[in-house]
C-alpha cells in the first residue's frame, strides 16, 4: 500500500461570518511561549463520518486560542484504495487525517492494525517535519487510536494527557465496552499524566478502571459567539427541538415519540424538530402514525452553524436517554439562552439544575408530558441571560481553553 497522493487545504476561518454588526474575531492569545499540543482523536470528524467527534475539534479550537494546537486522525475508509493523509487548518488548528483502505475478511484484523499503525506514522512524520515534536500529546477517546500516543511517550519522552467522552465506561449500560477493549483503555489511561472526563459521573467510571491517576473535569465546549442569544421575539407556538444521533438505546426517541403523541392528543400548539445524522427511519414511522403527526419534523445532518441558528430559534432543548455523559447540544442550547428538559441520566444533572431546566426519571413518559406542558403553560420562567451566563462560565471557548493551558503549562513548563 501506497500513499498515492496527499491533499492540503487551508481555510482563513479565523472570524465568524456572524451580521455585520456582531462579527466576532477569534484571536490567540499574543503570548510568546506558545506551547505545541499534539492532538490524537480517535473520533474526529472526517469525509466519511462529517459529525463524528466534532466536540473534539471545538475542543481543539478552544486550546488554540492559547498555544499551537495539530490534530491527527487515522479513519479506517471503504472508499479509499491507499493511503491519503489530508491536510487542513482551520480557525487556526491543523488537522492531519489519515485514511487507509479498510480490508474485510480473512485476517483483516491485523492487516487492518498495519494500515493504521502505518498512516498515523506517516502523518506523525509530516507534522515532526513542519512542527518539530509536540511539548505534550493530548489524547481524545483512548480506544483505539490511545495505543500511538504510548508509543510517542516510550519513544520520545513525549508526555501525554487524556480526555474521555466515551459511554463505553458505563458498565450499567447496554453499549459497555467489553472486557478486551477496558483493558486496552487501562493500558492507555494509566500512562497519562492527567485523565480529563467531560463529566463527574463519567470520571467516577473512569476511577474503578484506573484508581490512582490524577482527574481533572473538563466539560464539553461551545463556541460563544455562534451560540446566542436571539434578539428577535420568539413565535407564539412554543417550538421543541431534539438533537442527537438518534441510536434507540440510548437516545430513546420512541419514547419520546410516544410522549408527544401523548401530549397532542391535548393541545396542538408546538412543533417538535428531530434534528440527527443517524439513521432515524424507525422514528419517521412512529412519528407518520400519530393522529398530529404534521407536529413533528425532521432533519438531516447541520452544520454547527445550522445547529446554532435552530437553537436560537427553538423555546425549549428536549433529550429523553437512557444513558448520557454529557451531551454537547446541552451546553450549546445554554449559551443560546434556552431551557433544557432531560433525563436525569449520569453528567447531566452535573448542570441542568431547576434554574435552567426540568429533569425527569429515565424512561418516565408521563413526567415528559408533564415537562413539555409546564413549557407550553409558561410556567417555568428562565431567564435567558441567567443560562447563558451560566454557559459563559462552564462552557465557552475561553474559558475552557483557559483551562487546558493552565494544565498544559503545570506539565510542562
């Protein structure tokens, strides 16, 4: 296998296309010890999964606006037939994403760990050529890409650092990771230097696979100056939104199906958006038989800003889980001033408290129905500007990319 050829693209997204009266200019910090942060996500978005991992590259964003931050990601690809490494900068974080040819059958395991061992080398050498060596590796998701920063670390003295989004570590939930994969994730989590979950529950999963590691939470993150709040007056009708991947099991949108038709057998004033990049066929056939089924509506893949514009025009963000850490559209229907109902599920009750929105047992339909009504009758009353100041503190930009660099420089300066 060979690399046949490697793409470069470059785009100057430094400022947000925002009115012209609220363009926002997202600067570095003018520091002159900017430090060289290696990113190594094993979610991430890319050409054949555009959403996957996307709070890992916000995460990226946030870090830059205080040192030199570079991405690299190996995506295993059916549609490729050598190896590619694309090169990107953007909002001033550079991304290499290596793709190699994914092989099926007979023996494709391990051919298929040479693929990757060999693009995320590749992409190491092309970054040590521009870069030099990173001051510290920052691993996102240790499974499976957690094994090459071990190996930066036992080959060059590289220290690495760790944040875990996964659900996996969940052994209550039906999408545990298996035996095989937990060990592996040990492996990778008891040579960090810091383990960084997104939420205190998670970190409590974490602590009974590795005990005597170093933790540290650090939240998802949200763009500020996307997310905002809207100026113009909200519509009469109140409108829900639901974003998410849409998987069953977790997500359970039959559930809340079943709530709304519910709940529009009483009043028809409100709309529901579906908005997922999964496969939600099953929802669409539950949701064409109910009696007011033109209330519900759904949408493919946005864009971040797509998400945002929705959010700003939305009364009301609602998730019906089985199981969560700490979903990214929370924090980002925060910072656009808006309510939350959710399922009192692992990290979210971390932050959604009375004073931003309602939580209801898991799989509890009646206490749904009863939320959505408490919305619709206005009666619960949140101030916007109290939510998104909320957001400002535990979510933004600055602020959590205040964070990372004050924990970069404790390990390495």
């Amino acid at each position: 296998m060979r690399a046949d050829f490697i793409t470069t693209i470059r785009t100057h997204h430094f400022y947000l296309n925002l009115p012209s009266d609220q363009t926002i200019y997202l600067e570095r910090s003018s520091s002159d010890t900017h430090l060289k942060i290696l990113f190594i996500s094993s979610w991430y978005p890319n050409e054949d999964q555009p959403t996957l991992g996307n709070f890992v590259q916000k995460h990226a964003q946030a870090a830059a606006l205080f040192n030199e931050i570079t991405v690299i990601t190996v995506v295993s690809s059916a549609k490729r037939k050598s190896l590619h490494i694309e090169k990107k900068t953007e909002r001033e974080v550079t991304e290499y994403i290596a793709y190699f040819p994914k092989q099926r059958g007979p023996f494709s395991k391990g051919v298929n760990y040479l693929r990757n061992k060999k693009a995320f080398w590749k992409a190491f050498d092309m970054y040590r050529a521009e870069h030099g060596m990173p001051d510290l590796v920052h691993v996102h998701v240790s499974y499976p890409l957690g094994i090459w920063a071990r190996s930066l670390r036992n080959k060059f003295g590289i220290p690495y650092v760790v944040t875990e989004h996964a659900s996996g570590f969940h052994l209550e939930s039906d999408h545990a990771y298996p035996r095989r994969i937990l060990m592996f994730c040990k492996k990778i989590l008891s040579g960090a230097e810091v383990i960084l979950p997104v939420s205190e529950d998670l970190k409590i999963s974490l602590q009974r696979l590795v005990s005597d590691k170093q933790f540290d939470v650090v939240s998802n993150v949200v763009d500020e100056h996307l997310f905002r709040i809207q100026k113009s007056v909200p519509p009469d009708q109140v409108r829900f939104i639901h974003i998410s991947t849409g998987v069953d099991s977790i997500k359970n949108l039959s559930g809340m199906l079943r709530a709304v038709d519910q709940l529009s057998q009483k009043r028809q004033n409100f709309t529901l958006d579906i908005v997922s990049d999964g496969d939600v066929e099953y929802a669409k056939v539950r949701a064409s038989k109910m009696k007011h089924s033109s209330l519900v509506r759904f949408h493919a893949t946005k864009t971040t800003e797509e998400i945002a514009a929705m959010l700003r025009q939305s009364t009301c963000l609602v998730l019906f889980s089985n199981y969560e850490n700490f979903p990214c559209v929370i924090p980002e229907a925060f910072m656009c001033g808006i309510p939350v109902i959710s399922t009192a599920v692992n990290g979210i009750p971390e932050h959604v408290h009375s004073d931003k929105g309602i939580l209801i047992d898991k799989g509890n339909e009646l206490q749904l129905v009863q939320a959505m009504e408490t919305i619709l009758e206005k009666q619960f009353t949140a101030a916007p500007e109290k939510i998104r100041a909320y957001a400002l503190t535990h979510f933004s930009y600055s602020s959590v990319g205040k964070k990372l660099n004050e924990m970069y420089r404790r390990l390495v300066v």
